[in-house]
C-alpha cells in the first residue's frame, strides 16, 4: 500500500510539473492575426487629434473625386512582438483559434535579426513598394517616368551611417561623382579604405547638402573593405507627384491595392462601382502581382471592415479559399490589368474568375 501511495504520489507530481511547465517553458513560435485596413481612397491619420491626410496624394495634374462610396482596401496582418515568446498553451490555443495563425518565430524574426532590424527591412520593403506601385500604375495609364533617382533604401542601426543618411535621402553623388545606377555607390565607397571619410551630396526634403560619414572596416567573412551601413535603391521621378502617406505599416504587400488607388484617383471612370473591395498582392512595375503570406487572417480582416471582394493573388488562391469567411467573393489576379479586368466586371454585374 505504501509503495502504491508513493508511486500515485510520484505520478502525481509528475503530471503537475508537466502541466507548470507547459505554462512557463517559451516555444519558438510567433502569431498572426487579423490587422487593420486602410482605404486607399481615403484619409488616415496615425494618433487621435492629428491632422488627417489621404493615403494616396497625387498633385501636379488633374485627379477625379468619385461619390460612390466604394473603397480600395489593402488589408494587414498583426504580428507578435520580437520578444513575445509563447508558452505551450498559448500555441495550442494559437493552432485551435480561428483567427490566428502560430508560426515558427524565424518566420516573423530571421535568426539574428533584431526587432529594429526587421523593422527596418520592412520599412524599406514598403518604401520600394510605393515605388513599384506608382511605377505600375502610372505606366498602365502610359505615363512614363522622366528618370530614375538613387536612393537609401534604409541605414544600419549603430552603423556610420546612422544618424547621418536617412532613408528617402537622394543620392546625387559620392565625392562629387554624380550616379547613374545604384551600383555606383557601392563602387566609389570601395575606392576608400577603413577611417577614410566619403562625402555624400544629397538631396533630402527638396533640400541639397553635403554629409560626411567615416567608414568603418568589415567584418563579415569575405575580404576587408570600407563600409558605410546603408542600403541603395531606385526610385522614378514622374511628371507630377504621388505621394502615399501611411505609417507604422511595413512590408510589400499592400503594392497591388495602391496603384489600383491611384489608378482610381487619375480616372474619370470610378473603378470601384460603388462597391467595396478589399485585396492584397506585391507589384513590380510591370504590374505582375506577386503572392503574399497570411493571405487568410488578410480575408477574416477584408470581411470585417466591410469588404465583399476580395481580390486575391493567384499564388494565394488555394490557401485563401480553405477558410474563406462567407459573403467574400474570392477573385484570382496575376497582373494589375487582371484587377482592372475584374473589377470591368464587376461593375456590369458579371462574375469574374473566382479563386477554387
């Protein structure tokens, strides 16, 4: 009896400090789940008491209000934390939920990238998706741009760089040396060594200046070289201005419902229909439109801001279909001009391909 009573004992415990551990013990897991949405033909403003403007702002040439009441919604995807780190409960309850996705962390967080790290690659991501959208949109309207300007895409934290060069900066040349492609910064930095300074010519906020940055030495496995911690990209110069003005929302992901926005915002013609339509998808500036992840918690948020469209890219399909919310109408699109298809369609009372 008393061996009994000890090992009922034992198992007991046992079951206990399992049942603690699955309470305390982290998991390399992270979450996503429904965001906000934003109407890319409507006004937003980042904190209450701010001055609201609109997402898209396109001055310089004639734009056309539309009165209907449809919407152009890009959709997001709420992430955990860099530093929340999940008990077993909290991914079992992830994985059982409806609305929320459990993934591995690196998914979110690769291995060895900060929080402000990832923050600032998706800044970047977003910024050269602007980029591609009014390229694309701009171009399906045969407008083209006037010339391709080199830009910083984003800086290292705690590089040289930092603090001196600022993302959205132009580069108009290094050392006095104007630029013809991004490849030619990277160039003339190289002709320095570690603790030579090179001197930037910038234009920032339609103002041209000088900046000097110190270059530091590398220390990745490939031969030493002078580095400055930025990252150079492109960005085209238009006849007139569109600017899109969102903060706090990174990724390229919203690239697609953009330039429908700014299609919209420069055609007589209201492509909407009245109707409201949410969707998601990259952009390059060909329009190709390109697969993007959480396609699914993008659908549950479309549906509860109101959507019944829900344009959707081809490579997504599958997934989006699997747990589709009821009176969302899935619509496949590989390129801008099939959104502009669709949406053709949809305005005639038609049915455009749907996702299966």
């Amino acid at each position: 009896m008393q061996r009994r009573a000890l090992t009922l004992s034992l198992s007991g415990t046992t079951v206990a400090l399992l049942t603690a551990s699955a309470f305390l013990i982290p998991t390399p897991y992270a979450e996503m789940s429904p965001g906000p949405t934003y109407d890319t033909l409507g006004s937003y403003s980042t904190d209450s008491g701010q001055p609201v403007k609109p997402v898209i702002d396109i001055t310089g040439t004639q734009t056309y209000p539309h009165t209907s009441g449809g919407q152009l919604r890009m959709v997001t995807v709420e992430v955990s934390r860099a530093d929340y780190k999940p008990n077993s409960v909290e991914v079992l309850s992830g994985w059982l939920s409806s609305d929320k996705i459990v993934v591995p962390r690196t998914v979110i967080y690769p291995e060895g990238q900060t929080a402000q790290e990832a923050t600032q690659q998706n800044t970047a991501m977003f910024d050269d998706s602007e980029d591609q959208a009014i390229t694309a949109a701009l171009t399906s309207q045969g407008i083209k741009p006037l010339r391709t300007e080199v830009v910083v895409d984003s800086v290292t934290p705690g590089s040289p760089a930092d603090g001196k060069l600022q993302p959205q900066d132009v580069i108009d040349a290094v050392d006095g040396t104007a630029l013809v492609n991004p490849d030619d910064v990277h160039t003339l930095i190289q002709k320095h060594k570690p603790g030579d300074t090179v001197v930037f010519t910038v234009t920032r906020a339609g103002k041209q200046q000088q900046v000097s940055v110190v270059t530091t030495q590398s220390h990745d496995s490939g031969p030493s070289r002078a580095l400055v911690g930025f990252l150079p990209g492109t960005q085209n110069v238009f006849p007139f201005d569109v600017k899109i003005q969102l903060d706090n929302v990174g990724g390229p992901s919203a690239g697609m419902m953009f330039a429908l926005g700014i299609i919209d915002e420069l055609s007589q013609q209201d492509i909407t229909g009245g109707l409201k339509i949410a969707g998601t998808g990259t952009i390059d500036s060909t329009g190709k439109v390109g697969p993007i992840g959480g396609v699914q918690m993008k659908t549950l948020a479309a549906k509860r801001d109101g959507a019944t469209v829900f344009l959707t890219p081809a490579d997504n399909c599958a997934d989006a279909a699997k747990n589709a919310p009821s009176g969302l109408r899935l619509v496949k699109v590989s390129t801008l001009n099939d959104a502009l298809t669709a949406l053709k369609t949809l305005r005639a009372g038609g049915a455009p391909q749907g996702c299966s």
